[in-house]
C-alpha cells in the first residue's frame, strides 16, 4: 500500500475471545488515541472471534488483539481471506511463534542460542 499515512482509514482491532481481552480494549484505546490526528480516520473494533465487522471504507487493520484469535495466526488468515491490509506478522509467522515449542526448535534449527528448558506436559501437573 502506497497511501499517505494523513489519507489512512484505520480499524483497531482489539478484544478478542481470550482471557487477556481488558488489557487488550485498554491497548486498543491506546492506539486509536495515539492515531488521532495523524490519520485521516481511525476507529476501535471490538472483536470476539472470526464473524467481526469493520467500516466499509478501512485500508487497514491495527491488531491490538492480545492471545488466542489475535496472536495466533487466526487473526491474520481471516484479514487475509477478506484480502485487508493489517499490522504486525502474517498467518504462519504468527502460527509459529505462539508456539513455543515450535518457535525454540526453528530458532535452534537456525543456530540462534536459546536457553535450556523443558517443556512440562499439563497432565504433569498435579
């Protein structure tokens, strides 16, 4: 997208069905009010899963989305199916990097140093 910043529609996208949906309104709040001025409109979207509406007009979307739905690829591949520019990582970037196991065997496939750890298994935990 080649548009000046000044001329952007811009949905903030925040909520979201996980247990960290109040900090993400707070966050989202935060966005819109940081944007205020600097785009030409800007407009919180409250979202609780994948059937969302956004203004008609929106050029792209600000995922203030915070854990499940908004960080994990979920997000990211319904803007994608409806073709709207969005903020931050794409689908499989996201997919990848909410898994932590997963994450930490690409980091280290790569050569990047990681920390020791373990992964503990829930049914381990009593």
């Amino acid at each position: 997208m080649n548009k000046d910043v000044s001329r952007l529609n811009v949905a903030v996208l925040a909520g979201g069905p996980g247990n960290e949906r109040t900090v993400s309104m707070a966050s989202g709040k935060g966005v819109v009010k940081a944007l205020q001025g600097v785009v030409r409109n800007v407009e919180l979207v409250e979202i609780s899963g994948a059937d969302f509406e956004l203004p008609g007009d929106v050029d792209v979307c600000f995922n203030v989305v915070h854990g499940t739905f908004g960080e994990d690829g979920e997000l990211q591949a319904e803007l994608s199916r409806r073709g709207i520019a969005f903020t931050g990582a794409r689908e499989m970037s996201s997919r990848l990097a909410f898994d932590k196991v997963k994450s930490k065997e690409h980091f280290v496939s790569y050569g990047v140093c990681t920390p020791k750890s373990a992964v503990v298994m829930i049914d381990d935990c009593h």
